[in-house]
C-alpha cells in the first residue's frame, strides 16, 4: 500500500513537479493550489503527509498549518479515533522545532552549475 500526499502550492509547476516526483515513486497524490483549498479537501480525503507552501498569497502555510491541528484535535475530541483523518495530529508548526524543508525551484535565488 503506498502513502498519500498533499502537495499545496499556488505555484502551477511546483506542484506538477512534485506530483510527478511522488508518482514515480508509487504515491497517491492530491493536489491543491491555496489553503482553503487544501483545508476543504482534508474535510474528505485521508492522507498521510502534506507538502506545504509557507509563502501562499492570502492564508499563508503557518496559518494552513494551525488550522490543520485544529481540524486533527476536533476530530479526536468527536471520539472519531476509527474515523480520524489523521493516525497523529500534525507537530511542525511555527512556534516547535522546525520542520525539514525544502527550497522552491521557481524561488530560488541561486542557480546551480553543472558538473564539469
């Protein structure tokens, strides 16, 4: 059985790119292009991880990760704990120790050279 992610990034070739990395490594991939669009496919799609964007316009990737652990702490106290969309509520917010990450192609500043 393989996991499944969900790659949010309001950057169209981001997303391709990591949903074309992930595929070829036998994930199943969601995809969403804001917060609020991440948050309300959560309401109905289990998954195992999310990749997330910190710089989004409008909700940023903080303010997607709070309310995930919001939504995760509400579904415990429902006693969905069967039906839980999480297996453990998300830890890696602004405020705990930092996540690894990952630098954005289309936003990085230093070009690589190739080898000679």
């Amino acid at each position: 059985m393989t996991g499944r992610v969900l790659v949010v990034d309001d950057i169209l070739a981001n997303v391709k790119l990591l949903e074309a990395r992930l595929s070829a490594e036998y994930f199943d991939v969601l995809t969403a292009y804001s917060g609020p669009e991440a948050l309300e496919l959560l309401q109905i799609e289990r998954v195992d991880v999310v990749l997330l964007d910190v710089m989004m316009p409008g909700m940023d990737g903080f303010e997607v990760c709070r309310r995930i652990k919001a939504l995760a702490q509400d579904h415990a106290r429902a006693g969905r704990h069967g039906h839980a969309r999480w297996t453990r509520p998300p830890t890696r917010c602004r405020g705990s120790k930092p996540a690894p990450t990952i630098s954005s192609p289309s936003r990085s500043t230093t070009s690589r050279s190739s080898p000679g």
